[in-house]
C-alpha cells in the first residue's frame, strides 16, 4: 500500500508476509511429520528441524525474489501467483533434499514429503489468495488541505500515484480557503475530525508550505494526536517509492534522516554483518571469480584485475579491485564514465558486466572494511567533482560507508547522464536514513534477483522519474505564483548527455 500510518509500512508488510509463509511451511512439516507417524513425534521433528527450517527460508526467500510481496504484483492473476507459490515450495522441497544428502540423519523420508508438501502449498495458495483478495479490494481514502492555488494543483501530485490502492477524496480548506478549478471541496480544516468519519477518510495528505502559518500547524498537530493519519508529500514518496525526490530534499530532512539508523547497526552490527556475509558469499563465488579470472586472461591482453581510487565514508580513499572488463586504453583520453553499452567494454567483460562477476573481488574491499556490503556505490573523485554542482546533496552519499550492491543498482539500470544521477541519490538518500538489518538483507535478495535476470527493472525508476518531473513542474508553478490548468513553459531536461552514471 502506498500510504499508511508508519513510514516503514512496506517493509513490515513485507516483513510479516515472509515469515507467515515460512511459518506455515513449518506448520505443515510438523504435521505430516505426525500424521505420518501416527503420533507426535518429538525425536522425528527434533532430527528434521534443520531441513525444515532450511526449508521455510528457502521458500520465503524465493516468493521475495519472485515478487510476491510487491505493489506491483497484486495486478498479475491468480494463475501466476499460484505458480510462483508452486516453484518457491519447489526450491524448499530442493532445499530439503540437498540438506538430507549432507546430513543423512536429518533426511525427510518420502512419506512426510508426500503428506507434508500438499499441506505446505494449500497453506500457502491460500495465504496468497487472501493477499491477492485483498490487494484488489482495498483502497485507502486520501484527502488533501488546500490553502492556496498552488495546493489545489499539488493535490495532483498525490492523484496521479497508483490508483490500484488508493482513492483520492477531496479537497479540506484551511481557513475558509475557496477552491478555484476543483469541485471537491469537502469541508473545513475545522470540522476535520467530523469529515474525516462522514467520508472514511484513512490519511490527509499536507502539501509543501502547508504549515507556514502556526496556527494550521497546531491545528494539524491536534488532528495527530487525535489519531488522524496526517502525511506530507515525502513521507508519501518514501513509502510509495522506497526513495527521497530531490525536489521534496531539504536540509531539514536530511538533519532528521540522520539520526534514524540505530547507531548499534551503524557502528557494530553492521560490521558483523559485513564479515560473515562477504566472507560466506566469497567463499560460495569463488570457483566462478576464478573463472571469470581466467576468461579475462585468454580473452584479452593485460592485467586480469583493475585497480581504481574511489571515495570512501567521508570522502576518505581507498583502492577498489574488481575484475577487468574493458581494454587496457580505455581511457586514454582521460577519466570517462561507464555506460550501459560501453564501446570500451570487451566482449567477455559484457558478459561479467551483465551477471555483475566484475565485482566479486570487492568482496575483499568489504572484508577489510573500505566499503560495506551494503551502501550506495563509491564513486571516483573526479565524477563526485563534476557531478557535485549540478545534483543537489550529491556529497550526502559520502556520508556512510560505500557498499559492494545498493539500494539505487537494486532499483535503477545503468544510468547515461546527470538526470540519472538524480535518480540513483533518490534511492540512496532513502536507504541513507532506512538502513537496518532487515533492508540489507532484503537488498541482497533483491541483488540476486537482478544478477540472474541481468540487470536492474527500469520500472521503478520511470515510475520514480515521472514522479519526480511532477513534482519539478509543481514547484515552478509554485515560484512562478501561476494557478492550475495554467500554460506552463516546458520544463529543461535537466543536463542530458553531460556525463553518465
């Protein structure tokens, strides 16, 4: 759902999803493991715990990656959704039997498996249709304070998000505010309690500026504590989106979004996660990073690795290695940017590229602690330089430590210009205030996804830049005083073509 009453309601929708399906794959273990038996059967269940556990984390892990969770997929029919429940149960089933090779004691005879996976999927088939039910069903009712012209066309912004789980109102005036070109006035910001149980109303949405006046702002403030959802545009972005549009960013955002990550995670668990994570996946990518190695070797002359300096947290240097993936003289008319179909690229660095075994060496930069798993991209100094002045809070991403896979790759392609610099700083000023434990882990999911299907979504990020151009325009009309409906001049395309991300 794009709104609600928690900035993070996406992420505990996603949340305690997953762990009901691996609870009711456990359940439906535990139970063919008694009716099998005939009885409950503690030693038998205390044997294939592991194997079932594995089990359910394998089948959440997949429904996650397969999209199960997402906005997105509450538009696909129940077919589809039925048969990625049938391929997630399938790769648990395959979780179960590799499992049982390795530990021969913990093994799950056929029988359970017979009685045990029907149970699993009627459990599942029926959890998903329960989610699929409901995503078509619900709707939640917005409604939006205007005081001025400018308001009632911000009110488009909030009508333009995705219609499949939300219905726009109407328009609540602050003080006595007639509306101009809309005719959906509900009432006054006075009798908003009354209004929002006559219209079932779930959140009012406040337009930027909506506040400048102190007693609106106390008046809101008594909505709050009410109990009346009340959200402004960017809170709305940041569910919506899981990102931050610049146009919405200003410097009092980006103060509060500081302190959000728990400090623990930052300075300790963090770290932790970063040793057993890199460690665990370098060793599991190592027979491909050796022959990734060796295909750049016979497929081109010069050194196997490239070694580049980056900016760490800070601004701090260090070296980044990965594998080689253009030729030698690939800038030997200065520092370049990468671009998505690089001309520079070799024909076997494509294919390292595309299934991201270029990077598996930065496993070590993360090791030694240079960069985090986790974290927006570390950039070269000279690109931070150039793109500093024309992207807004560009050096913001300086601020926590680099990470080997981001929020912004997970989400956004290969960018070309300085318009998709933007973009990606969208996605990592709102990991930059998010980031946890569970998010990184989620993150990872997400980067395994991508790798097999060879690249990010460009969705996400069209939805993110239509948005965002939206709000660009509102804005202009906002200095420019002009009233809804008005012509507007067409608005610049930002600096195209001047570098790449």
């Amino acid at each position: 759902m794009p709104t609600g009453r928690s900035k993070q309601k996406h992420w505990a929708h996603v949340s305690q999803h997953l762990m009901l399906d691996i609870a009711i794959v456990i359940v439906a273990f535990l139970l063919g493991t008694s009716l099998r038996a005939g009885v409950w059967a503690p030693d038998k269940i205390a044997h294939y715990s592991p194997a079932i556990l594995l089990a359910g984390l394998a089948v959440g892990v997949m429904f996650y990656i397969s999209g199960l969770y997402a906005l997105h997929h509450a538009r696909r029919g129940l077919f589809v959704r039925f048969a990625l429940v049938g391929g997630g149960l399938l790769a648990g089933l395959m979780a179960i039997l590799v499992y049982g090779s390795v530990d021969y004691s913990a093994r799950i005879g056929r029988g359970v498996l017979l009685i045990s996976a029907p149970l699993a999927f009627v459990g599942l088939a029926l959890h998903h249709y329960l989610l699929h039910l409901r995503s078509q069903r619900f709707r939640e009712r917005l409604a939006c304070l205007a005081a001025s012209p400018v308001h009632e066309s911000e009110a488009e912004l909030f009508e333009s998000l995705d219609q499949l789980h939300t219905e726009f109102v109407g328009m609540i005036s602050v003080d006595g505010y007639r509306l101009g070109s809309r005719d959906d006035l509900l009432g006054d910001l006075d009798e908003a309690v009354t209004l929002v149980e006559k219209h079932r109303i779930d959140c009012l949405l406040c337009p930027p500026g909506i506040f400048s006046c102190p007693e609106v702002s106390r008046k809101v403030r008594r909505l709050r504590y009410a109990g009346i959802t009340v959200l402004s545009l960017a809170d709305i972005c940041e569910e919506f989106f899981q990102a931050m549009p610049l146009e919405l960013t200003t410097p009092e955002w980006l103060l509060h979004s500081s302190g959000q990550p728990r400090l623990f995670y930052v300075k300790k668990l963090k770290r932790a996660f970063d040793i057993i994570a890199g460690g665990t996946i370098f060793a599991l990518l190592l027979p491909i990073m050796l022959a990734g190695m060796l295909a750049v070797r016979f497929s081109s002359r010069g050194p196997i690795f490239f070694r580049q300096a980056r900016l760490g947290r800070f601004g701090r240097e260090f070296e980044v290695i990965k594998l080689r993936t253009m030729r030698t003289d690939a800038e030997k008319d200065g520092p370049q940017w990468a671009q998505k179909n690089d001309a520079r690229t070799t024909a076997v660095g494509k294919w390292l590229r595309k299934f991201r075994i270029d990077e598996i060496p930065q496993l070590w930069c993360v090791l030694k602690g240079d960069m985090s798993f986790v974290g927006p991209r570390p950039e070269r100094a000279e690109f931070v330089d150039q793109l500093a002045p024309k992207v807004p809070y560009f050096r913001e991403r300086l601020m926590v430590q680099p990470g080997l896979t981001g929020w912004a790759q997970v989400n956004y392609p290969y960018g070309a210009n300085a318009e998709d610099a933007r973009r990606k700083l969208e996605y990592d000023l709102y990991y930059m205030k998010h980031m946890g434990l569970f998010l990184d882990f989620f993150i990872l999911l997400d980067t395994v996804r991508i790798v097999f299907l060879g690249g990010a979504p460009k969705a996400p990020g069209q939805r993110l830049a239509r948005f965002s151009d939206d709000v660009r325009r509102a804005k202009e009309r906002e200095r420019a005083g002009s009233k809804p409906g008005e012509a507007q001049p067409p608005v610049a395309e930002g600096e195209a073509g001047s570098v790449a991300v």
